[in-house]
C-alpha cells in the first residue's frame, strides 16, 4: 500500500512550517507460531538505499495480541516517509524478534 499526500503547513507561536510532500506505505506479514507455547513477536521492517542505509522504517510489537501455539495471523502497518527519500529505495528487509511465554 502506498500513498503520496502533502502535509499542511503548520503555524506555530507565528512561526510557519512549510508543507511536506509525505509518502505513507504499509507492509503485511503473516506468521505461524508453530511451537507448543504462546509467544509475543517484535517486528521491525526497513527500506534501504542502495548501500544499504536507511530510509524508511516502520515497527510493530506484539504483547497484548499474544500468538496462541499453532496459531496464524496476520499484522499490518503504516508508516510515512518524506516524498524525496521513495526514489533512494532499494530494498526491504525484515527483523523478527520471538519472546517465549
């Protein structure tokens, strides 16, 4: 998923912040718990230019929706960036962290 939109400029105390030109993507993931114990799950996802720096990022961590044994789900998440870093993108990675219950 990903929209482009401009945030509106903001006044502040008489001090004016331009418009930006924002970018919000999404990204969706589907896990499995297949062990014999609930877990909790912490999930980082990035976009990297080309040598490897970062230039989106969106995070997500799971305690209150525990992952029961043997159960799926699914996540989703949105994030926004500044409009100038979507043509730096390279490549997407992800970092799954498992806690056990």
């Amino acid at each position: 998923m990903i929209r482009a939109y401009r945030e509106e400029a903001l006044k502040i105390k008489g001090t004016k912040i331009p418009a930006k030109d924002k970018v919000e993507w999404g990204w969706q993931i589907t896990i499995k718990n297949k062990t014999s114990r609930n877990i909790k799950v912490y999930i980082e996802y990035f976009l990297t230019d080309q040598d490897g720096f970062q230039v989106g990022y969106g995070n997500i961590f799971i305690d209150d929706a525990r992952i029961p044994a043997g159960q799926t789900i699914i996540l989703q998440e949105k994030a926004t960036m500044p409009y100038e870093n979507v043509k730096m993108v390279s490549k997407s990675f992800w970092k799954i962290e498992p806690f056990y219950e």
